[in-house]
C-alpha cells in the first residue's frame, strides 16, 4: 500500500475517507497480530491520523461557514 499524503486525502470525498479509514483500522489491527511494532504499523497509524485531522478541520470550517 502507497503511503497518502494529506493532498490526495483532501481530494477524496467524504465519504471515501471514511471508507479507507476503516480498511486502515482493520489493517492496523491484522499488521499488529502478524509483528511488533514494525515499520508498516508505524505508517497505517501516520495515515490515520492524516484522515482524522483532515476530516475534523473540515467539519470546523463546515461550522464556520454555517454561522
């Protein structure tokens, strides 16, 4: 799996980050059980913080745009 970068998770939508998210936990889980801590669980969890952090400065500016 390609690393993402925070450009090419803003471009998908909503609705696709919400689906990779959790085929990203699911794998973070599988990676976990099969070894320690390795590289590729480091990366899974760097990629899920990048989806998290870009859908929650959205819903914030979704919020001030309401107001």
């Amino acid at each position: 799996m390609a690393t993402l970068r925070a450009k090419d998770i803003k471009n998908m939508s909503k609705e696709e980050r919400n689906k990779k998210l959790k085929e990203l936990k699911i794998e973070l889980i599988k990676s976990q059980t099969m070894s320690k801590k390795g590289a590729r669980t480091r990366e899974i969890k760097k990629i899920i913080s990048r989806i998290l952090t870009i859908n929650k400065s959205e819903n914030k500016s979704e919020e001030l745009k309401k107001k």
